[in-house]
C-alpha cells in the first residue's frame, strides 16, 4: 500500500493488544462510552487506545468509534503503520 516499510510482519510493528482493540472494534459497533470502559488507562505503560487514535486505526464519531481506513488495513494484514525513522525524531 504504502512501500516497502509497510510490509514489516505485522507481529514485529503491531502490538498484540492494538490488534486486540481493533479486533473488538471490528466485530460490532461500539458507542464511545464502551470504548472508555474497557480500554481506557491513566497507566502511561498501557495507552493502547491513545496510541491507536495517535497512529489513524481508530477514530470517534459522535457517540460511536470506528476503525479508520487504516485501521481495517492493518487489522487485515495489509499495512503496518509507519514508526518514524531516527533522523525524523532528532
């Protein structure tokens, strides 16, 4: 989709709870407060929704969230985001 970087596996470029979130966001719609509820944390260790909003997987409209169109692509193998190369964080 988007180059060659893309094409990282995605057990190398996605964590195991990202891919569960987009997973449970996929199977039916959610309504924002159920988001919260199961996957919100002040923990700065486990931002797995923060990091997913942060990254385009998933987005909230109105009282629902969705997954972006991004966010189905990775749920279904084909792209992994792109992390940012050093000279871009310098």
């Amino acid at each position: 989709m988007r180059g060659a970087l893309d094409s990282i596996a995605m057990d190398e470029a996605m964590s195991p709870l990202t891919l569960e979130l987009l997973t449970w966001i996929s199977v039916r719609p959610r309504t924002y407060a159920e988001a919260m509820e199961a996957w919100r944390s002040n923990c700065p260790r486990q931002s797995v929704w923060d990091d997913a909003r942060i990254e385009g997987l998933v987005t909230a409209n109105g009282s629902g969230v969705a997954l972006t169109a991004l966010g189905r692509a990775v749920l279904e193998g084909e792209t992994a985001p792109q992390a940012a190369s050093p000279s871009e964080s310098a």
